[in-house]
C-alpha cells in the first residue's frame, strides 16, 4: 500500500494540478494529472440547456482531479494499478431527472495498461458485472458502476474537510491518532465499547474487534444486524458453503461508517439495497430500509443476471480510508496528499510539495567473493570495483555458459531481467518501473539523469522502450482537439528529442522482446499508445512484421489493431497489405 501512495500522485503532479485549480484552470488541471476530457461545456449548454452547464462548470471549478486520483481504488496483491473497467459517477449537475452525469472512467480492461483517465458527461446505465481474478478480500469485476454523487470528499475541495468524520473520526482527531498527527500509543486506545458519543474512540475499538477476528463482536459493537449463517452451495461451485464470518473477517470494513455512507447514497439513489460481488457463485448484500431500521448484511447466492439488488455499493463506503492504515503502518504523514493531510490533521502544518522527488538511488552493497562491495550508478552505467580486465574475463565466462556471481551477477540481471538482484537494486527498479507505470515522466527522467543505467529490464522482460506508451501523455482520438493541444508540449519528451532518442542512444534495442514476445511497438499498439507514439517508433526503425503473444496466442500487428478497432492506425494495416501480404491472410 505505501508504493501505492508514492507512485500514483506524484508530488509534481499534485503541484501543477493544485496551480492550474487555482487559478480557474480546470482543463489544464485534469492535463495535469492525467485525465482526459471528453466534452466540451458549450456542446453541454447547447444540449441541456445554460443551467446544466452553470452547475457542471461550478463543479469543475471545484473539482481536485489529483485528489481523485488519490483516491481511486487499486488492485491488491501488490500491484499499484488501478482497478480498471470501473465508471465512478460523480454526481448529476443540475439535478433535474434527466440530467446528464459527470462521472469517470478508469483504464480499459488492462491491468498493467496506461494510467490514464477519462472525464464524461452523459447517460450511465448499470451494466452487467463479470468476474475477472481475485483479490485478496473480494473478486475483481469489470464493467462496475461506482456512485461516489454522495462522496463528494474524494473529488470536491469545498468538501474535501470532511474526510476526518467520513472516516470515522471526529472535529478533533481521525482514529488512531491525536489531533497533532501523533499516533495514540497501545496504552491509549479502548479496551471496551466507549459509546457513540465518542466516534473517533468507538472506530478504534471496533476496528481491533475486527482485526482480531472477532467479527460478530464488531458488527454488533457498529449496531450492525449480521446474519452470520454459513451460505450453502451446490457442489457443482466446487465450494459445499460459504462462511459469512471468514468473508467479512478479510475485509478491511469501515463499519462504524458504512451504514451511514448506506444511508447517504440511498437518499441520493432512491434504494436502501446494495450489493457486494464476491465470487462468480456468491454476493455481499446489504439492506436498510426507513429511518428507524438499522442495516443488515448477509451473503446470499448469485450468478450474473441474477444481482441480488440494483446498485453495487462503491467501495468508498464500505472500505476504511486505505491512508489510515498506511499510517498506522508508519506512512509519514508528509507523503500524503496535502488535501488528506489538512483533513485528518488539522492541527498539523501541511508541509510543501517536496522538491525532490524521487530520491536519488544510494550506493549498493554486493556480496562478491567473500567481500562487500560497493555499487554506484554514474553516467548510464552500474558501476563496480573490478577492473576492465575482471570484467571482460566474466562476461566471456558467461558467454561460454559459466556461471556468474556476485557484482557481475547483479549487473547481468539488471539489464536481462534474470537472475537474482539484490534487495536495494531491486527496489531501485521497481521504483523506476512503477513511476513508468504511471506516467511519472519527470521522476524517471530525474533518475536517469542521476545516472540510472536505462538498458534495465524488468522481471517481466521489459525494457523501458516498452514502457513509453505508459509515458505516452495520450492523444486519444475519442478526445477533443482541444485536449490535443494543451498535450502537444508534452509530446516532445518522448520523440527522437526527447526520452525515446535517450535510450536508444543508450543501445536499447528497438526491436527488443519482452516475456510475451512483445515489442516496444506491439505493447504501445495493444496499450492503447498515441499515434505520434506509434510515429515515432516507426521512425525509429521499428519493424511492422513481428507477433507478439496474447494470452499465449502469437498474434501479427496487423490482426492486433483489428482487434483493437484502432482504426486510427490504419496506415500500419496498409503497410502491411503491400510489404507482407501473408500476415494478413490470418484475417
């Protein structure tokens, strides 16, 4: 969860998206931080009329697109991306019944794929939900519907104070910590049910209920109606039951709050039912109905078709504010975004961007014949202490089939991508590699200029070629000419100029796979990469005739954009058609 935080938003990220809010910008603060707008506000007023359009741009005045972002929900496991496929509805400008919506769109269908977002107004209609992998409390669904109309706080900043009571706490402290951001010590929290007229304090006790396993005892200390009866199922599922108590027991529940983030959605939706995907055979259902009656939970049966309610229950009112448990975890609350830090910390002075982001890598020690040595980076290179004649003599060994250790080991395998690094030079890729991943291109130019050797692959076999279309600010042909232009400036830091004539300068090879088979050109293609990107690659000298795998299947560029339906890349379709005809009779 920390690398979550550190990678997602960065902080020059949080700065420009702040400055452009600030001074009326809201356009270019969604540029800023990597969101994509797909309207225009006089095609809006043209369309629903000056009201509608008044109320959406007071909205987007309002509205903290870095502070969304913050907020998203991510894939776990690890994994930083966000969880894709996912339309979080924002709220209905105007509010008349037939009012369009603001709501955004996470990343289309890949999970490692660009991190960039999508900003539209229009209908949103509740479609079907289909299972895709596991996480390691719920199940991954795609196609899901997210009302946050009734979270505001996440996205708006005239409510964004209201984080410290929407995550459990009070005017004078969030849980877990004093006012001042100091945690409380073991000694300080709860050892029995303070009551409701302390929040802070009743969050705290509930959740240690909940984190010892005790879950009945949890619901009932939240006033929350459980129905703990294991769920019995047909063999055909492969599961004989489904335990209530083991499914609710690892999920990180905000359940001193989730029946009054229930209570909010409902009067904004018009249902008191909502509904919790767990597996393909299993759901999560959660009921109030009137004022005077209290929630109840229970898991009951489900395949798709058959939803046990209308709406899903975004997962901002039933998950506890994943920044809670980061600093608990030690997370300094420096890191967080300044917005959350101010709401939670009141009486905190909320620290300036840092200047400096990412840290610099460190010397790294090596374990190399019985000695540590001390590795650097400098001018591209990874430097250690053995002598150009040690290092010719391992690198013919390794030719020859020999086996390599020690300083020469760790070099192989930072520009191979096998083999064993050690534990600093690890992190110092997945560091470069998740800053790629979501479209930090001055932090991952600030390290190659510190001297990172960019000929890194990573565990996947990628190299940082296959990373541009994940720097790629994004000339979506879907966006309106003018979110071309705000991006256009951007754009030269990845052509010849730029970061793509940097590593291939550096001898990365254009053409390079990775575990897929993928090249650098394939992987822009199949993730969703700009035209210019594809442009610039192909001047580069990249081949058009090469497949890469999907799903283990060799698969041509020419049968990949039609799968795609990237008809904006019609030109490599038609290259093909005359330079290698036999690739396209797949088709």
């Amino acid at each position: 969860m920390r690398r979550i935080r550190r990678y997602a938003v960065p902080p020059w990220m949080v700065e420009q998206a702040t400055e452009r809010r600030l001074a009326g910008d809201w356009r270019g603060a969604c540029a800023a931080a990597n969101i994509d707008v797909t309207f225009d506000l006089a095609e809006i007023a043209n369309e629903h009329g000056d009201a509608v359009a008044t109320a959406l741009e007071d909205d987007l005045r309002n509205f903290a697109p870095d502070l969304l972002r913050w907020h998203l929900p991510r894939l776990d496991r690890g994994r930083t991306t966000i969880v894709p496929d996912q339309v979080m509805v924002l709220g209905k400008p105007g509010g008349a019944a037939d009012a369009p919506y603001l709501y955004l769109q996470t990343p289309r269908w890949m999970v490692h794929g660009p991190q960039r977002l999508r900003l539209h107004v229009g209908p949103v209609d509740q479609q079907d939900t289909y299972l895709e992998t596991d996480w390691a409390y719920c199940a991954f669904w795609r196609d899901i519907v997210q009302d946050w109309s009734s979270s505001r706080h996440l996205w708006d900043v005239r409510h964004s104070d209201d984080l410290r009571e929407r995550c459990g706490g009070d005017k004078a402290r969030a849980p877990f910590f004093h006012g001042d951001g100091t945690p409380r010590g073991a000694q300080e929290l709860p050892t029995a049910d303070p009551g409701r007229a302390d929040p802070a304090s009743l969050t705290e006790w509930v959740t240690l209920l909940h984190e010892r396993g005790e879950v009945e005892a949890a619901f009932a200390a939240a006033g929350i109606d459980l129905d703990a009866a294991p769920l019995e199922l047909d063999p055909y599922y492969g599961v004989n039951r489904v335990d209530p108590l083991d499914v609710l027991a690892r999920m990180p529940l905000a359940l001193t709050r989730v029946e009054a983030e229930i209570r909010r959605l409902a009067a904004s939706v018009g249902t008191g039912r909502f509904w919790l995907p767990y597996r393909q055979y299993a759901a999560i259902l959660f009921e109030t109905d009137g004022s005077d009656a209290g929630l109840r939970v229970r898991v009951v049966k489900f395949e798709t078709g058959t939803e046990p309610a209308d709406i899903v229950l975004p997962e901002a009112c039933w998950r506890r504010l994943p920044d809670l448990d980061l600093l608990r975890d030690g997370y300094p609350p420096e890191r967080l975004h300044p917005l959350v830090h101010e709401a939670l910390f009141p009486s905190r002075a909320v620290p300036g961007v840092p200047a400096a982001d990412p840290e610099l890598p460190k010397p790294t020690r090596i374990r190399c014949r019985g000695e540590w040595h001390e590795a650097s980076f400098r001018d591209g290179v990874l430097h250690i202490p053995h002598s150009a004649e040690e290092q010719q003599r391992e690198d013919a060994m390794r030719v020859f089939g020999g086996a390599i250790a020690g300083c020469f080991a760790a070099r192989h395998a930072w520009t191979s991508g096998t083999g064993r690094l050690p534990k600093a030079l690890r992190d110092q890729r997945r560091d470069l590699f998740a800053r790629a991943q979501h479209g930090d291109l001055p932090g991952v130019l600030r390290l190659l200029d510190a001297g990172v050797d960019p000929r890194v692959r990573d565990g996947r076999q990628r190299t940082l070629l296959h990373m541009l279309h994940l720097l790629d600010p994004g000339v979506d042909p879907r966006v309106p000419s003018p979110r071309k232009g705000e991006l256009t400036h951007r754009l030269r830091h990845l052509d010849h100029d730029g970061l793509l004539g940097r590593l291939l300068a550096a001898g990365l090879d254009i053409d390079a796979r990775d575990e897929d088979q993928r090249t650098p050109l394939f992987s822009a293609i199949c993730g969703d990469g700009s035209v210019a990107l594809v442009h610039a690659l192909l001047t580069a000298g990249a081949r058009i005739d090469l497949t890469g795998e999907i799903q283990g299947e060799a698969v041509s560029l020419y049968r990949l954009i039609v799968m795609l339906d990237r008809y904006d890349l019609g030109f490599i379709k038609d290259r093909i058609e005359r330079e290698y005809p036999e690739l396209t009779e797949e088709q």
